[in-house]
C-alpha cells in the first residue's frame, strides 16, 4: 500500500502541470493584449479598444475567431506531419517551463540537470518548424523552414556557449543552484548580470533569434515569404504557432531571469528582506515569485518593444552576426571566465 506521502505527491504534481500549463495559456493571451497596445504606443495609434475594457478581451475574440475558421490543408501536403508541427511546437514551448523555478522550492520538475533539459528541448523547435514548411509543398513555406533550420542552429551554438559560462560560475547544471549562486554576495550585484555581463548580452540576443523575434523574424518575413512556415496553415493550426511563439517568449524571458537576473531572488534579500525584516516562509516565498513575475515580465516588454523598433536583418547579416561575431566572442567569453574561476580558486583554496 502506498504511504499518505506518496499518494499526496502523485497529486500534487498533476496539479502543479496543471496549474502551469494554465498560467502559460492565460500568459499568452496577455502577451497579445500587451504586443497590440505596446506596438500601439510606439506608432502614436489608439490600439484595441473595442472587446472588453481597454480591450482585454481581444485575444479570446482572436481564439473564438480562430475555433471557428475552417482548417485548410493543401491537396499536396503530408497530412500528418501538417497536423504533427503545431501540436510539436507548443508541447516543446510548455514542457520548457517545468524546470524552472519560481521560487526555493517551488519548480514542477527539480532535475539535476535542468539546464541540459532546456537546451535539449528548446534544439527540438527547429523540427516543428522545419517539418512544417515540408509538409505543406509550398516554396514559401519551405524557405522559411529552411531559413528557420539555419538560424536556430546558428545561434544555438552562441546561445549553449553563453550557457556554458553560466555553468562555471555556478559549479551546477540544476536551475535552483544557478539562482541560488547569485546569492553569495548578499545583494544583486551577486547576479550574473554583474558577473557575467558578456554572456548576458550573447544569450539574450541569441534568445531574439531562438524565437524567431524581430530583428530575427526571416522564418516568417511577410514581405518575402507570404508568411513563413506557417503560410499554408489556417484555424486553430495557425493558433497554435501562434501560441508556441509567445509561450516561447515567455518562457524565453524566464530562462534569462534564471540565468543572469537572480531568477526569484530579492535584490539584498538575506541582508534586507530576511535579516532586518525578518522574513521567512510562505510570505518569502509569495514574495520571491512576485520577484520572478516582474524580472520575466520586463525582459517580456523588452521583447515586444524591440520587435516594434528595430528592422529586420538582412538573411547575410543575420548569419554573419551568428557566425563571425556571437560565436567567436562567447568561446573567448568562456576561456575569460574559466581563466578567473581557476584564479579564484587557486586563491581561495
């Protein structure tokens, strides 16, 4: 007979997916709202306003809409894998989520190796959207998985190597030992940010390609591609690319919160909010996960503000700044800050 201990903690991790796969479906829908007022600030326009208070209805208008179009597949495409790429696209966005931690002790999966777990599922992206260029026998939309396949493995590599740099000053592969190894100097000057802040830039740039943001959106170049990969797709298909891409942001703000901004960690915590406040349990915890929540959601505003900003690079520019400038910088970033650990060691020991 399984002890009370066991059957609690086989509930309580369906519920903590459940509650995570809602809180990333709800995040969306405000990423939306917040991509259409954002982008209508900047150009001087109203915005929505018309579904709902300030319009905080629209995206479930858009998701109605979208329920009710008729799903088009093309005479010539593979049915199969038509329908496969945007199931694949939003399960990778989702699943990403579960290994990171919005607080000490509250992450859906606490693996050894999480970090690992990011990288290997954010490399499977490229197969939805590749496959989803084949399927649909369209040149447009084969080019923009073609396009798609070089970028992502492009950057991949800057991306894994600003990673790598992290994993030395951290000493752990798992994602709460990274956020916990921002805390050694009592103050937010202990954040990769600070410590590290050459790979900060390389990942966050990197981060604009994964996602295929602008100035990195060549995947979907309207003015050349018609739309991309996704061109041939229509209803709640087109939805789920759709959904896959701003989960994809989201979760992408939160990987770079976790790795150089102190994930959940208060700036001055143990010093100010635990050692003169006096702070602790539940209420430490809700506070550290309002911490996490505003950190992601600024690096989430920065992702919509650049995409309503900047121009899109040029398809030679676009490799050219992955191959001759981000790669060779962030393994020159790597050798720096292995030079300085093994200095601090030597050192300290």
């Amino acid at each position: 007979m399984p002890t009370p201990a066991a059957i609690w903690e086989f509930i309580d991790l369906p519920l903590a997916i459940f509650v995570l796969l809602n809180l990333l479906l709800v995040t969306a829908s405000a990423l939306v709202w917040a991509e259409r007022v954002v982008s209508a600030l900047i150009q001087e326009r109203v915005g929505p306003n018309r579904v709902g208070p300030r319009g905080l209805l629209q995206p479930f208008a858009d998701v109605f809409k979208l329920i009710f179009k008729e799903d088009v597949v093309p005479a010539q495409a593979n049915r199969f894998l038509h329908s496969f790429a945007p199931t694949l696209m939003v399960v990778i966005a989702m699943t990403t989520a579960s290994v990171i931690p919005f607080a000490r002790g509250v992450v859906v999966a606490d693996v050894g190796v999480g970090i690992l777990v990011v990288l290997a599922l954010t490399s499977l992206s490229v197969y939805g959207v590749t496959l989803a260029g084949w399927s649909s026998n369209s040149k447009y939309s084969l080019l923009g998985g073609l396009r798609s396949a070089a970028q992502m493995i492009s950057y991949e590599l800057a991306m894994g190597a600003a990673v790598v740099s992290v994993i030395l000053l951290s000493g752990t592969l798992n994602m709460t030992g990274i956020v916990e190894s921002q805390n050694h100097l009592g103050s937010f000057f202990g954040w990769n940010l600070f410590r590290n802040p050459v790979g900060f830039i390389i990942f966050v740039i990197a981060a604009f390609a994964e996602t295929n943001r602008a100035p990195f959106d060549l995947p979907e170049a309207e003015q050349e591609l018609v739309g991309g990969y996704h061109t041939e797709y229509s209803g709640m298909k087109f939805g789920m690319f759709f959904l896959a891409e701003y989960v994809n942001m989201f979760v992408a703000s939160m990987i770079i919160v976790t790795l150089f901004v102190g994930g959940y960690l208060l700036p001055f915590q143990d010093v100010f909010f635990v050692g003169v406040l006096g702070v602790s349990g539940w209420l430490l915890t809700v506070l550290q996960i309002l911490t996490f929540v505003v950190k992601t959601s600024f690096f989430a505003f920065v992702f919509i503000w650049v995409r309503w900003t900047l121009p899109r690079f040029k398809y030679n520019q676009l490799m050219t700044i992955g191959w001759k400038y981000l790669l060779p910088i962030a393994v020159a970033n790597i050798l720096v800050i292995a030079l300085l650990v093994a200095l601090w060691h030597s050192v300290a020991g």
